[in-house]
C-alpha cells in the first residue's frame, strides 16, 4: 500500500458574486422575453435543486452582449485568482512547500488560456522551474476525474514527490444571451464557477496516510461524439 499514491488534501475555492436562483429565473426571464420555449423550460430551475452558486462576473454584466475575446480574458484573469488561492491553500495545509512540488496537473475546459494556466501559475506563485506539467483540457464533466487519474500517475512516477492536482471551471461565461436553444437554458440553470485542488504523493519516507488511489481506468464509447457540446 506505500508505493500507491495517497491523497494529502483536498480544498476548493468559489468567485465573490453569488447568484441565488431566484434571482437568476428574474433575470434570464428579461434575457429570454422573446423565447417561446423559456416557459416550458422554466422549471429546469426549480428542479434542479440548486439554491445558490458563485460566478466570476456580476449578475448584470449580462445585461450588455461580450465577445469571445472579452469572455476569455475574464476566463484567463478568475481562473488564475482561483487555482492561485487553491493551490496555497492546499499546499499550508499539506504543510508542503511549492519547492516541494515535483508535478502539476491542471484541469479546464470552459475557455482557453496560451501558454496554459499552469505555466501562468508558475510565474506568479514561484513554482518550481523543474516541475513536470500537465495542462488537461476539453474534457468537460470527466475531466476531474481523469485529472485525478493523471495525477496518481505522475506521482507513482516521482516518489517522494507532490503533486499538485488543480481543476478550475467558469461555466457562467458560456451563456449566451442570443442563444435560445434548450442546452444554453438547462446550462444556464445548473453550472456555476469554482476550483478545486488536491496534493497526491507516493512512496514518502514518512509514510503518507491519506486515501490511497487503487486503481483508474477509462473506457471511450463508440459513435457519442454528438454528446459533449
């Protein structure tokens, strides 16, 4: 069971805004006035079960239309604050310093940041030059598990060494105002922004006690490439 990689800590980290559901029906309800299919959808919101989530932008930045390149630099900009405050949070309570760190795994998929976030996060918290690195993208919903799953890999492959797991999503920056289809609604309805990070290690001497990860694997299903959108 040493040689297994082990799961440290665990922390996530949410944006300032808060969005209360209700407040979210009132205003996509102005944003979809014209919709004939808003009100056969509108109880997507009540069924979902969700009360409150968090956003990188405030309720009424949506209000005015923003193109893609406004939406990513805001992607680029809150996905760094949040993986900059995860990734120090997990690494004070692993009491691990970043000099520590041998891998970084970086999970994203709701915009696109060249050079990736990580590389941007080793400028900006000092990370070590040496540091194996991987950016994971597009993956969607299965993207932090397979991160998970990379990361478990890539510790087992430095003994001794930490690995820092980060996943960081902004799916508020997705909806489209001009978009009536029922995918933009029901997204609308569900999907907030946060981050999340873990710090994995294998084979240390003092003998690491957290959850061990097993065993991953994956499977690819054949003609369902219509169902990620």
């Amino acid at each position: 069971m040493r040689s297994r990689p082990r799961l440290l800590t665990l922390t996530t980290a949410v944006p300032p805004y808060v969005l209360g559901q209700e407040e979210v029906v009132e205003r996509v309800k102005c944003l979809f006035r014209s919709s004939g299919i808003l009100e056969r959808l509108l109880p997507v919101f009540a069924n979902s079960g969700i009360e409150r989530r968090y956003s990188s932008v405030p309720l009424d930045w949506y209000d005015e239309p923003h193109g893609w390149a406004v939406r990513n630099r805001r992607y680029v900009a809150g996905a760094l604050d949040l993986l900059e405050s995860v990734a120090g949070r997990v690494l004070d309570d692993a009491r691990i310093s970043a000099g520590e760190l041998g891998g970084i795994v970086t999970v994203s998929t709701t915009g696109i940041a060249t050079p990736s976030l990580d590389a941007l996060l080793i400028e900006r918290m000092r990370l070590p030059r040496t540091i194996a690195r991987l950016p994971v993208f597009r993956l969607g919903c299965a993207g932090g598990v397979i991160g998970l799953a990379r990361a478990a890999e890539m510790a087992a492959a430095l003994p001794g060494k930490a690995v820092l797991l980060l996943v960081v999503e902004l799916c508020t920056l997705s909806f489209r105002r001009s978009d009536h289809a029922k995918s933009n609604i029901v997204a609308t309805a569900l999907f907030g922004d946060g981050a999340a990070a873990a710090l994995l290690r294998c084979g240390h001497e003092n003998g690491d006690t957290g959850p061990a990860i097993i065993a991953t694997g994956e499977h690819t299903w054949p003609n369902r490439l219509d169902i990620m959108g």
